[in-house]
C-alpha cells in the first residue's frame, strides 16, 4: 500500500469514529471493542503484524498483547527483534487518557 492509500484507509477509521463518535464516547461502548475496531486496525494499516502471519515465536512476535518487559501491563507492546520499541495503553472512548495525572500513573507503572 503507497502512501496515498495509507493515508484515505487511515482516514476512513477517523471518519467512521467521527460519524458516530457519540455512540462510541458512550459508556456501553467498551475499550475492548475500541481496541477490535480502531486500535488494531490503525496499527494493521502501519504495517504491524497482530496475528503473527510470520509464524515468529512468541518471545519473537512483533505484537504483544497485554504482555511486556514492563512493571504494568500495558494493552500493546510493539516489538522489533524480540525488543520492546513502544507500548500503547488503550482506554474506552468514555474515560479517556488526557488527565496528566492518569498518564503520570501509566509511566510510573511501565517504567519504573
């Protein structure tokens, strides 16, 4: 997929939050659905390998779920090579993550 493609694909999952967004902020759409609908599929589009198409070992994998080389458990951690390279936490459209000391809490846990 060229870059142009990337993008309107990308484009389309923003669209398709924004065109029902209040359904999703509500408290019945769980984070779990958002992770299935969203989350994996923005970072399937990147090019990350969520179900191991590869057939890496698990130690190997490029995607891990709910499992890393951290104190906390965040919902991702990307890999490469074996390495964590970055984790994301996800959280329902309803609660979101923008209040610093939610993030503050999340990086304390992960990296210390």
């Amino acid at each position: 997929m060229d870059k142009e493609e990337l993008r309107k694909e990308i484009q389309e999952l923003a669209d398709r939050f924004s065109s029902h967004q209040s359904e999703y902020e509500s408290s019945d759409y769980l984070e779990s659905q958002l992770r299935a609908d969203f989350i994996d599929e923005m970072f399937r589009l990147l090019g990350w390998d969520f179900s191991n198409r590869a057939n890496l070992s698990h130690l190997q994998r490029e995607v891990l779920v709910e499992k890393g080389d951290t104190k906390g458990r965040p919902d991702y951690s990307f890999r490469v090579n074996g390495e964590d390279r970055f984790f994301v936490e996800a959280k329902a459209s309803s609660k979101g993550t923008d209040k610093p000391e939610d993030i503050a809490a999340f990086r304390r846990r992960t990296f210390m």
